[in-house]
C-alpha cells in the first residue's frame, strides 16, 4: 500500500499539487504524536470531502492510547473508494481503501 507522500495523494485522491504536498507535509510531522496524527486526518478529511474519520478495531492491544484501534481512515463513503489511513502501530499514513487494507490485516489484527 502506497505511503501517503505527495505523488500518491495527488494520483489516488485527485488533489492539488499545493495540497498534496502541504498535506504530505503534515502527515510526516506527525508521526507520533497523537494530537498531531488526529489534526492531519481532520486536514486529509476537509481536503477529500470526506465524511469524519473513523477507527478500525480489532482484538488487538496497540498501545495505552489507542488500545484496540489498529487504524483511523478518512470515511470516503465507499469501502473501495480512494482514502487517507494512518496505521496505528506502525506509525505511519498511506493511501489505500479502507476495503482493501482490511482484506489485507484482517488476520494479523483479528479485525471484527
């Protein structure tokens, strides 16, 4: 799954350049810190017109912050549609489906 740079967020979620760096920007800075991860995924939210970010759970410890959330992801309004993920364990933001990240880790996070 793509990482969330500039070049991606532009091809898969059709952004503006300007944008899609500024964002890109803002997804590198925030890499372990919370407030800072939930700031950037309210940003990726109003720049995809989404519809709020939402947690994925599974029955997976990640940390004393999250507990059982494995990732957050902009609400595109599709399964399948082009969005922001922040994977919480790994500390890091792509651009994926939420469908198809969670075909993906279903297994490794036991996602219910």
């Amino acid at each position: 799954m793509p990482a969330a740079n500039a070049k991606n967020l532009q091809e898969w979620l059709r952004l503006e350049p300007s944008i899609a760096k500024a964002l890109a920007q803002e997804f590198k800075n925030a890499r372990g810190d919370h407030d800072a991860v939930d700031r950037a995924l309210d940003n990726a939210n109003v720049a995809i017109s989404g519809f709020g970010v939402e947690p994925i759970n599974g029955d997976y410890h990640v940390d004393n912050y999250y507990f059982d959330i494995v990732a957050l992801y902009v609400n595109t309004g599709d399964t399948y549609n082009g969005t922001v993920l922040y994977e919480t364990d790994r500390e890091r933001f792509l651009v994926t489906t939420m469908g198809d990240w969670v075909e993906q880790n279903e297994r490794k996070y036991r996602i219910r």
